[in-house]
C-alpha cells in the first residue's frame, strides 16, 4: 500500500510566470524580467516551460473537474467583481484559439472559451461605440466654444445632453461586460507543460524511484492500523469535535511529527534558505492571485464568512504574497524560502479507500519550499528543489518514487508541472 509523504512540499517559484501589467489598454501576461529591479507584482505555481513562453491564463483551482460548459447568454447573469483582476491577453486566446480549447479539454476545465470569445467581440464594439460617442462630444463641445447664434447653441446643447446620457449608459454597461468577462477568462487555465501527461493521477509519469521495496515476514499493517494500535491518533474523538477528516495526533506521533519538521527546516535552511512561518488567514484577492478560486464552486478553500479573508491550502499562497506589489533588485536573487504551516482544505469530493486514515484530511501541517528566481535560471532551480527532496527522503530510509502529474488535478492554473513523492516503506 503507497503511503503519500508530505514530508516537504517543494514549490518552484520562478519570474518566467511574473504577471505584469504592460499597459491599460491591453491586457497582457508577460514572462520578462526587467534589467535591474523586478516588480513582483504577482507570483505564479511550479516550474515553468522552456520554450515557448506561454501566456499565463488563470484558471479556477476550486472548479469541479468537468468538461466545458455550453455557451449561455449572458444577459440575465448576475455579474460578481472578482476580488483582483488578472492581467490577461485576450487577443492571444482569440488568435489562439484551438491550442487554448485543446488545454482546456486535456485540463477537464470548465472553462467556458467560446463565452469568454463572444464577450471579448462584444465588448470590443462597445468599446469602439463609447469612443464613437465621446468624440462625439468632443466635436459638440469644441463647436460651442465659438460665437455661435443662441437658437444653434440651444441646439448643440441638446446634443450634448442627450450624448452625455447615451454615453453614461454605454459605459456602465462595459463595466459591467468587463467584469463578466474577467470572471470567465479567470476560469481559463495555463498552458500545460509539454512533459505532463494528459490524464487523472493513475497516468502520471514515473521519473525516478529510489531504493528497492523492503521484504516482510509477516502480515503487513497499514498506518490506519499501526496507528490505532499504538494509540498514536485518535479520528473519533476528533469528529465529534470538528467532523470528519479531522483528527488528534497523541503520543510518539506528536513527536515524531515536530521531530520531522524542525529536521526538515534545519536541513533546507543548511542550502541557504530562510525560514518563515505565515499567516495562515490570507485576503481572498491573494489566493486568487496564485490561482485559486476561493469562493468557487466545489471549493477546496476555506472562506471566512462576511469578511475577505480565507485559510490557506498551502503555505504558497502567504509567501507568494511576501514580495507582492515589491521592488526586488535582480541582484538580490534568487530568494529562496523554506516556509512551515498549518493547511486546511475542504477536500471537496474525496471518498473511498485511498483517503482512509491521514490521507486527504482538512488539516495538517507541511513544509513548503519556495524559490523566486531569473527566468533563464528557472530549470536549474526547479532541479535543485527536487535534488533537496531527493536527499531528504533518502536520508529517512524511505523507498520511494516520483513523478509527473497534472493535467486532471485540482490544483492551481498556474501549475505547468507537478511532482508527485509516494513513499512505500522506511527503515531507520
């Protein structure tokens, strides 16, 4: 039986995925660094491609698995400003049309392209419309700057009255066509890497295993088992307290656990990363800046009610958020972080054997690596995060393997490759 670790969850950071602003009028992911400051106004998920440079498109980490929802008309749905609008070049979708639908198909998305295609055309003409109008306008007002007869000023002046209310009209209703635009674009999700394998967890890609499986000469227990026996957590109590998936870690476990960690940080900290703890409530236009759709659907994010706040899945939403909206001199990289944090996660639609005992549980603590670095070094980081994960495992004793997954996980839409560690036994 597999036993998932989280001993170290890394996170690979890298500006290649830096969204900015190049300007108000278009809209536009870009993956370029500046030649002395970075501004790290955004920081997506995990490794980025080689080549080409795909635009990042958000997409909601929280939506149900599902298959593009049919086009609908838009007239009737009730439009809700997103908490933070992505920069997104909706040229690019439209002139890449096909490669975007297939991405979305191997994602299972429910990204809605041709919706999001059909409110891009429209509000482009409304767009040209409101321009036709103000200069319009413009045209009545420079008129009546001059010596004009009272009957022809009137006239002008009923003009202009009259563009003024048409014009009001049009631009509250490409406010409106904006917002429904952003929040269906946001649903969009980034190009795959190309390494990733199309398909749910069980078609993910082996890239390493190490150390051999162990021999038994006995019946073999699972840590569901082991750990009842033991009295190392007690789930009972725990779900007449706070429900099920929750549990009380007792015994040696606690101090196995704490153990785990400090080891952990003590030996990533050693490769010259600086050590965090985080908040573990984050505003809700952070988690949407790393991906998540906190208010989604089929949700795996707490939501703090009446409020703009949220509990975080991972410690990769505070430290993504540490440099948001910052100057960071590109001499100052790369800057890598090992951060610890407790993780809550509703695990919408998690059921049956594979999630029994600690798998897929509402809590647990992880130790997440992070590192923000050039864009032309990002592949070499991306390796050394693993080579960290590597050692530390082998340094426990485990037999494990990894590999590549993605393209049907909920995770994030920023991700293009994640790596999964599934140990199967230890020997201390």
């Amino acid at each position: 039986m597999a036993l998932q670790c989280r001993l170290s969850g890394a996170t690979f950071q890298s500006l290649k995925l830096a969204t900015i602003p190049i300007s108000s009028s278009s809209s536009r992911f870009i993956f370029r660094t500046l030649p002395k400051t970075l501004n790290l106004a955004l920081f997506s998920r995990h490794s980025a491609p080689k080549a080409p440079p795909f635009s990042v498109l958000i997409r909601n980490l929280s939506a149900p698995a599902v298959a593009a929802a049919p086009a609908a008309e838009t007239s009737d749905i009730k439009v809700v400003k997103p908490q933070w609008n992505a920069a997104i070049d909706f040229k690019w979708i439209r002139d890449n049309k096909e490669a975007v639908a297939v991405n979305i198909k191997n994602r299972n998305s429910n990204a809605n392209l041709e919706l999001v295609l059909q409110l891009y055309d429209k509000m482009l003409n409304l767009q040209k419309e409101v321009e036709r109008l103000r200069g319009e306008r413009n045209n009545v007002a420079n008129k009546m700057k001059g010596k004009l007869e009272p009957s022809e000023r009137q006239k002008l002046i009923e003009e202009g009255k009259n563009l003024k209310e048409a014009l009001t009209t049009l631009e509250e209703d490409l406010v409106k066509l904006r917002d429904e635009l952003q929040i269906e674009a946001q649903c969009i999700p980034n190009l795959t890497h190309p390494d990733v394998p199309i398909g749910w967890e069980d078609s993910s890609k082996l890239r390493n295993m190490v150390g051999s499986p162990r021999k038994f000469d006995f019946p073999v227990k699972d840590h569901l088992q082991i750990g009842k026996e033991l009295d190392l957590f007690d789930f009972d109590a725990a779900a007449e307290v706070s429900g099920s998936k929750f549990y009380y870690l007792k015994n040696e476990a606690v101090m196995l656990e704490m153990a785990l960690v400090n080891w952990t940080l003590t030996e990533v900290m050693k490769r010259g990363f600086t050590p965090l703890t985080t908040p573990e409530i984050v505003r809700s236009s952070v988690v949407e800046k790393c991906g998540f759709q906190p208010r989604g659907e089929n949700t795996q994010v707490y939501s703090i009610e009446d409020s703009d706040q949220c509990l975080i899945g991972t410690a990769e939403i505070p430290v993504g958020g540490i440099h948001m909206d910052s100057i960071v001199a590109e001499s100052a990289l790369p800057l890598k972080y090992v951060a610890f944090s407790h993780c809550f996660r509703t695990e919408a639609g998690a059921a049956g054997t594979a999630t029994r005992g600690l798998y897929r549980v509402h809590q647990f603590s992880k130790v997440e690596m992070f590192i923000l670095c050039r864009q032309e070094e990002s592949d070499m980081y991306h390796e050394e995060l693993i080579k960290i994960e590597e050692d530390l495992f082998s340094s426990l004793g485990l037999h494990f393997k990894y590999g590549l997954s993605l393209t049907f996980t909920n995770f994030s839409g920023f991700v293009l490759l994640f790596l999964t560690v599934f140990a199967f036994s230890a020997e201390f």
